[in-house]
C-alpha cells in the first residue's frame, strides 16, 4: 500500500477535521501519501480528489464541520456508482480508504473492500448510534451544545413558571436526549427506547409544580415525536404553560471538545495502522476505553444501544 484516500460522508460532525488530520499526519509519518476526496462518494465518483500534504491539515483540528465537505449519496449503493468510483480509486493510484461517517457510510465502505480496495470506517456522528463503539466522534460536543441550551432555557423557564420541551437531534437513537437530560437537571427524558404514558409525565409535572419546582424541562429526542406536537398533547392535560423547542443544526456545529478530538485522533491513528496490517471491510470502536474494530457485517446484524441506566437515573433525580 502506498496512497491512500480519505472522505467524509453523512452528516458532518464536530471532530471530523481532527480525524481527517490524524489519518494525514500518521500516514505522512509511515511513508505513505495521502489524497482527500470531497464530498464523500460523490466526489468520489466525480474524481473530486486532490493530495493532502502535512500543512494542509494545519489549524483545522479545532474546527467544526469537515474541510473535506460532505454528502450523502444513496447512488453509491447501486453497483454502477461503485464501479465508477473505482475507475477514480484507479486514476489516482490509491490503494485503500479511510472513511468517516454513520453507518450509512459503512455500507460503501464495505462494498469498495469487497471490490479489492480495503477501506477502514471511522464513527462520526453525533448521534452516536453506532454498535460496537462506545462513543462517536461528535457525540461529546453535541451534547455540550445541548447543555448550553438547556442552561439558557432553564433561566426564562424558571422565571415565567413554565415548562419546556426541547427537541434534540439522533435520528432513531437516544443518546444525546439521555446525556443532555442528565447533565442538564431535565424533569423528564423522552426516547426512542423507552415507552412513556404522556398522562403520567403530566402527572409528574403537576406533582413538581405542586411542591414548588419553578421550571420543568423535558428533553425530547426528535425520534419520537415533533416537540410541538408533545407539548400540545401535554397542554391537553391542564395548564403547564408549555413552549416548545428545537435546537436542530446547532447541534452538529461549533468546535470539537477535548474528548472528541482526542477521540479521533486515536481513531484516525488507528485506521492506518489497520491499513498498513491489510484490514479492510472493519469499522473502529473505542470499548471500554479501548481501540477496537468489527467486521461491519457485524455492525449491520447489530442495533446500537443506548445507555438506559442514565433514563432511570434521571427519573430518581429529577424528582
Ligand atoms: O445523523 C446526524 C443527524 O444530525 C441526525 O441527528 C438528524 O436526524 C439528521 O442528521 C439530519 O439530517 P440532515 O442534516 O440531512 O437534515
């Protein structure tokens, strides 16, 4: 192996140009040269592809977003896209991949190995929603963000006596509403993963005001339901002075945290060094505070799941 190439794919998240840089850096350091393709696979298959030096990747470690852009793009599923990628892969020289994404990703990452041109996954989401990782890349810094909200929410909440649903991103997973709702004191943490009975977080909520709680602060993941559509089914239980918001893009902006840089530098790091060993077709995990990879055929048969205990966590603070 000599050149390989590095993308981002999905939705952005913050720590992504740290991993991009750690792929760059580590891989320079081995000898090998390096090429970044924007726009995910479709600059793949367009040859959007130009050589990535050691400065190049200079100041970006504290950047939100990715240098790299990204896109998604279901046309790589269809084997037409994937052959027309390779033409690329071939025209540039490069031998294998490192690719950052969600799992969406994985599925192209998979298919380039099986063609002959290993690629390694990295976990950038902030979703976190992938199996076999404890973290994602952009997990922390959008729960940081989240927090920051709540925080702001909580002074006007507390001082009109009102209750607010705040709508959090994670596509189908729980994980940033369960993390913001427990470091931002939330009364109640609505997920995916956990049924609710919405008569009965009225009733929690009435049982707050009644023993004096001034602000009443429901964390809702958007999997469930709009934040606007829980709080009219709340305001049908009495008055609660509910208002609702939606935190939306915020979420995945603003500069990585400390955890998710180092994170992905660990990550990237890694997934050269899985190159250079000759693993293709393998996604990178952090477990137990240890680098990991798994076949993504495992990741696929798999469902990530949430950490549960903080649900029930928050149900005895909250009280
Ligand atoms: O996967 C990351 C994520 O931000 C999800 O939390 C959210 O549901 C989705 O992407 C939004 O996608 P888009 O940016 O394409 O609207």
């Amino acid at each position: 192996m000599k050149r390989i190439g590095i993308l981002t794919s999905g939705g952005d998240a913050p720590g992504m140009n740290a991993a991009i840089r750690a792929v760059t850096r580590r891989a320079l350091d081995k000898g090998l040269e390096v090429f970044g393709i924007n726009y995910g696979y479709a600059g793949l298959v367009a040859g959007d592809i130009f050589p990535l030096t050691a400065a190049d990747v200079s100041d970006r470690i504290q950047r939100g977003g990715t240098f790299l852009y990204s896109a998604r793009y279901p046309e790589f599923a269809k084997v037409e896209g994937q052959l027309k990628g390779i033409e690329q892969l071939k025209k540039f020289g490069i031998d294998a991949l490192v690719v950052i994404g969600g799992d969406g990703s994985y599925h192209g990452a998979l298919r380039l190995t099986e063609h002959g041109y290993n690629a390694v996954g990295l976990p950038g989401t902030i979703d976190n929603d992938i199996p076999y990782t404890d973290f994602t890349i952009g997990f922390d810094t959008a729960v940081s963000t989240v927090i920051e909200s709540i925080d702001k929410i909580r002074d006007t909440a507390t001082s009109h006596e009102r209750t607010f649903v705040i709508e959090v991103m994670g596509r189908g997973a729980g994980d940033i509403a369960l993390w913001s709702g427990v470091a931002g004191g939330a009364e109640e943490i609505i997920v995916p993963e956990r049924e609710f009975d919405i008569a009965e977080v009225a009733q929690r909520i009435k049982e707050g005001r009644e023993k004096g709680k001034k602000h009443m602060l429901v964390v809702l993941a958007e999997g469930v339901m709009h934040a606007q559509e829980f709080a009219d089914k709340l305001n049908s239980y009495g008055d609660f002075q509910v208002r609702s918001t939606v935190l939306g893009h915020v979420q995945r902006g603003g500069s990585p945290t400390a955890r998710d840089r180092v994170l992905a530098s660990k990550m990237g790091a890694y997934a050269v060094d899985l190159l250079e060993d000759g693993k293709g077709g393998v996604a990178i995990g952090i477990e137990d505070n240890k680098l990991t990879y798994h076949n993504m055929l495992d990741l696929f048969d798999n469902k990530h799941k949430p950490d549960l205990s903080l649900y029930d966590l928050n149900q005895s603070l909250s009280r």
